[in-house]
C-alpha cells in the first residue's frame, strides 16, 4: 500500500512540475522513496531515499535547463558555466 502511494504521489508531482528542475527533483524523490523503503523495509528509508533522490533529480535537471551550457572547473577547483563546443 506504502509504494503505491508513493508512486503516485511521485507522478503527480513530476506531471505538475514546470520546469527541469523541479521535475528532475520530483522524479528523483518519488524514485529514491520506492528504492529506500523497498531496501529498508521502513518509512525512515524511505524518506532517507527521497531526500537522496530528490537532491540527485534536482542536479541533473537543473544541467539539463540550460542546454548549450557546459560547466567546467578552473585551475583552482571553482565551478562556471560556459558554452559548450561544438564539435
């Protein structure tokens, strides 16, 4: 009964969701919910994995919302974003 609700709640959240962003966080949460109860067997495993989830969802969507843009690391370890080449 928990996974079904789960899966549910994770759907409408990705269905209703603007941008990649939030939708990647959606995805990632409701995914990291089902895995981290199935594994644990508990409701903290479960929330343990939709935390995990959602913050993974939530760097990839937001790499994906500014396609053509590359991000890089200078010589000193700081993060930028730059166009990407293009081959």
């Amino acid at each position: 009964m928990m996974k079904k609700i789960v899966l549910i709640g994770a759907l409408v959240g990705a269905l209703a969701s603007c941008t990649a962003t939030e939708q990647g966080t959606a995805i990632g949460a409701g995914s990291g919910a089902i895995i981290g109860g199935a594994v644990s067997n508990s409701w903290g495993g479960a929330a343990i994995g939709a935390v995990a989830g959602g913050l993974a969802g939530a760097l990839i969507g937001q790499s994906v919302e500014r396609r053509g843009y590359c991000v890089y690391r200078d010589r000193y370890g700081r993060r930028y974003e730059a166009r990407c080449p293009r081959y």
